[in-house]
C-alpha cells in the first residue's frame, strides 16, 4: 500500500517541478488525504448527491452564495452574486453578478451561465434536483421563471413567497455549483447538456480543477490558473481512497498523507501523544435517531413512547462505544443549523420509563423488533436499546440487513422500530423540519414518499402545517422561534428518538491548518489550508 501511494505522489510532485523532501513527509504545496471515496458517482453538480462527491464539487464550482470556511457561522455569503434584491410579494429575487469570477477554461462567468446551470439541474432532474423544484420550478416553466435578462442579471421567480433564507441556503447545496454553459454544451451528447462529459470531468470557477478520477482510488485535482481569488497554498490535492480505519492511521504516523478522515474511536485513542499529529473535532449534521411504526398499535401508545424514550442509556453510549464520535442530542435539527434546540428532555431513567409503562396500555410490554443497518457503530447502539428496554420486560430482536434491506423495509412501512441516521440534504432548518415534522398525507396511496414522518405512518397536519408556515416567515428571528417551537412539541408527541449527533474526528499532520470539513452546514474546504 505504501509503496504504491508513496510512487503516486511522488510522479504527480514531480510532474509539477517540486523537490520531494523525502517519504516521510508531504512535499509543502500539495495536500494529501485519506478518506473512503467509492461513493462518487459523479461530478456533475445537477446530479452529485453523495458526501464525497460534494467535497470535491465545493472545491471546484462557484455558487451564486456561499460559505465562508473561516466563519461557517456567518451563514451564507455573496459569491458569484454581489448582491440580490427580493421584489414586494416575495416571489421574485434579483441577483447581480459579482466581477472578476472566470472558469478554468478562461471563459468569465455571467448571468447566461447562472440561468444555464440552474435551468438544467431543474431539466436534468436527477436525485438532487427536488432542491431547486420545491420552489416551484420545473422542466417546463424554467424559460420563464431562470431568466438572465443580460451578463449581470438573474432573476428566480418562485411560485409563492418564500423565506429569503430558506432560498439562498438552498443555493449554497452542490446542485447551486455554476458550470461553465460553453464548455459544457460543446461536450453534450444526445442532448444531455454535457451530463455524461461533467460526470468525469469539470467546468468551474472554483480554486481547483479535477485532473485525475479514479473510482474507489483516488481523486486529483490541481489549481484553476483562472481562478479570481487569493491564489490556495496547496497547489495539487490528491484524495486517497483508504477502506481501514488502520491503514490511516498508519499513513498517517508514518507521514505518506497528510489528513485521515475515517479514523475509528479506537486509532483516534491510539494517536494520542503522537509525535508531529493531531486530531481536531468537528460537529456535523447527521443525526443518529430511532423512530416507532405508527401502524403498531403498541408502539402507536404515546406513554410506550415515552417509556422507549425514558429507558435509552443516552450517556452511557456516547461515553463509551460513540466516545468522542457523538454526542446527545434530542431534537431534530442539528446545532449550527437555524433554530436548532440543543434541550435534552430524556435521559436514561428506569423508574420512570417503568412508570410511564405502567400508564399505558401496554404495561407488559411486548415483543419489539428494532430494524437495523449492518454497521458496527448502529449494532452496538441497536445492542445497547435491547438492553435497557428488555429491563423494561419488552421482548427486543434485532433483525439486521444491508443499508438497501434496511431502507427498504423501512420506506415500506414494515418495521417495528427503525434504527438509522439522517444527515441534512442542504443547509437550511427545513432540510430536516420537512421530514421530521411534515406529512401531509399519511395514506399508504401516497406512495414511499421520502418523508421520515410518512415512513412511520404518523399523520400530523397541524404539525405540518406549522412546518410550511415557517418556510414562508422571512423574519430570521420569528422563524428561528418557530423552529424552536416546533422540536419542543416534537419531542414531545413524535415518535423519534433523536438521539446523537456526529462529530467527525480527522487526524492530521501537526504542520496542517485551516482543515474545515464543512461543520453541520457544507463540505470540505481545500483551499484555506496550509501546511
């Protein structure tokens, strides 16, 4: 393994004229990172929906606004808009095109190519593109409502008003990347908009360029000469599919990489006092949660609810096997995230789970079957809930699948209890409110709708009303309160057991600084690092 990698980025060093100071240390402009990348699928930012297909997107496209990677805090901020105007009735948002933005094919970035790119995200629909057609846009109706009246101008008509908010985050997701329409369209085949030629290949106005994919091995991308901004330090980023948490580590000690993103709490323990590493911490927005069939008639009795709830060793997970990797968390959007609860209503509490049992009409318990995903770190935790609610004196089995069994059981409303994470699709409070907290029709005919709350058959319609109520409110602080609200009685009611969320622990070189994988709201972030 080292030998080959160490060949690898040997060539691509020399390749750029760099001195290589020797194997066990990184030449000083190129970044080198191990991660598990047999997820990407494509580049093409109208399709890309995997995680690392989208740290290599943010790194190579533009968006109309952004993140800042130093201030993640900050929210969203102008990128390829210098600025936008929404019109009195809300339904119509008005950009103006920053200057200086050119794509690596030296071609400057317009208004033509925001309307472009946005228009076939929309045509193309592929797995993301719901991001985009919630506001009312669709194949048919984007001529007139994407519309670059010239070079500076975009202008986004939306079907009804909308949070400004609830918009521009939904254009900081990798579906917002802005491609370059000349380089594109001169690749189109069969008309598909040079969707075949982008899945291998990029047209952008970020700092980098991909050069070199090689599935499930590596991904090399060297610095756009176009691009506008403060020239990256690290000049060529090769990401190196490494599978074992181990073999990271290892690299990693040894100096051939110089970041390692799938460390396990036992390497992360094993890095310590290491000389020339570090680990950093950072929180992320997947949660760890379990949630109760609706269509059971035991587990659809609020009180065996409560009792689930009330019997979860919350602390005793996260302080043990989840050590450093989760932390509790019991609401349904993810700190960082607008409106995010950080209240933590359950904690493990066997006499009163015991009481609450004994309140409902189901004071035996009974059999439970808890629906669960092949992955260590969900076994263990699936392990644990037997546990503490076979104290209970309910009958727990653990039937375990593949992600695809899992999922599929579970989209068809078959399982008792389903135990599985959820991470946000764009950074905006109703990524997660409109799942959690929405179902506006619970019949079996509406069809294996991608709804958590549909999944486990709970019909709310004042709740899911109060959910499109906020993605109208255009006041940050109302809607940040009606947020607030809505985990409170969340938390309360539904049936979920929010449970942890993700913090992400990536080992690297002492000399590495800046890394930000992207906190709860973005991905990855090459081009502020230095070494």
């Amino acid at each position: 393994m080292k030998q080959t990698f160490v060949a690898a980025a040997v060539a691509a060093t020399l390749a750029m004229g760099t001195a290589v100071p020797g194997f066990a240390e990184t030449p000083p402009n190129m970044l080198v990172i191990a991660n598990r990348i047999d997820d990407i699928k494509t580049f093409d930012p109208a399709e890309s929906f995997e995680f690392a297909g989208a740290d290599v997107s943010r790194n190579v496209y533009e968006k109309l606004v952004n993140f800042d990677p130093l201030d993640l805090d900050a929210g969203y901020q102008p990128q390829l808009a210098e600025s936008w105007e929404i019109s009195e009735d809300g339904k119509t948002i008005t950009f103006t095109m920053a200057e200086g933005h050119v794509f690596a094919s030296g071609n400057p970035v317009t208004a033509k190519d925001a309307e472009f790119s946005l228009r076939r995200a929309v045509q193309l629909n592929k797995t993301p593109s719901f991001i985009l057609t919630q506001f009312g846009f669709t194949p048919d109706n984007v001529e007139q409502t994407i519309v670059a009246t010239d070079d500076k101008t975009l202008v986004l008509t939306l079907d009804k008003p909308y949070a400004l908010s609830f918009v521009l985050n939904c254009l900081t997701a990798t579906i917002g990347g802005i491609v370059d329409m000349e380089t594109a369209m001169a690749n189109e085949v069969d008309g598909d908009m040079g969707n075949a030629w982008l899945r291998t290949n990029t047209a952008g106005s970020g700092p980098y360029k991909v050069v070199s994919w090689k599935p499930s091995e590596s991904v090399l991308m060297d610095l756009n000469p176009k691009y506008g901004g403060e020239k990256p330090a690290m000049e060529r980023v090769i990401v190196q599919h490494i599978q074992e948490s181990a073999t990271q580590r290892l690299q990693l000690e040894r100096g051939d990489i110089d970041v390692a993103r799938n460390l396990s709490t036992e390497d992360v323990a094993g890095l310590e006092g290491v000389d020339g590493v570090k680990v950093i911490d950072e929180l992320r927005g997947r949660l760890m949660y379990f949630s109760a069939n609706q269509k059971k008639e035991m587990l659809a009795d609020p009180k065996v609810i409560e009792a689930l709830k009330l019997a979860t060793d919350y602390e005793g997970m996260s302080n043990s096997f989840l050590k450093g990797q989760y932390t509790v968390h019991q609401a349904f959007l993810p700190l960082t995230f607008l409106g995010a609860l950080d209240e933590k209503p359950f904690s493990y509490d066997m006499d009163a789970a015991k009481a609450a049992l004994a309140e409902s009409g189901f004071p035996d318990c009974g059999p439970i079957k808890i629906s669960v995903r092949d992955a260590q770190e969900r076994i263990d935790i699936a392990q644990s809930l037997q546990n503490t609610w076979g104290q209970l004196g309910c009958d727990v089995e653990l039937i375990v699948g593949t992600g695809a069994q899992t999922l599929d059981r579970y989209r068809a409303r078959e399982h008792d209890i389903y135990l599985g994470a959820w991470g946000p699709d764009y950074p905006d409070p109703n990524t997660n409110a409109g799942t959690f907290a929405f179902n506006p029709d619970n019949s079996d005919e509406a069809g294996a709708t991608g709804l958590l709350a549909w999944r486990n058959a709970w019909g709310i319609p004042e709740m899911s009303e109060k959910t499109l109520a906020a993605v109208v409110e255009n006041d940050t602080d109302t809607r940040r309160e009606m947020y607030l609200e809505l985990q409170r009685e969340h938390q309360k009611v539904s049936p979920f057991g929010v449970m942890f969320q993700k913090i992400e622990q990536n080992g690297m070189r002492a000399n590495v600084e800046n890394f930000v994988a992207g906190g709860a709201t973005t991905a990855v972030s090459y081009w502020v690092i230095t070494k």
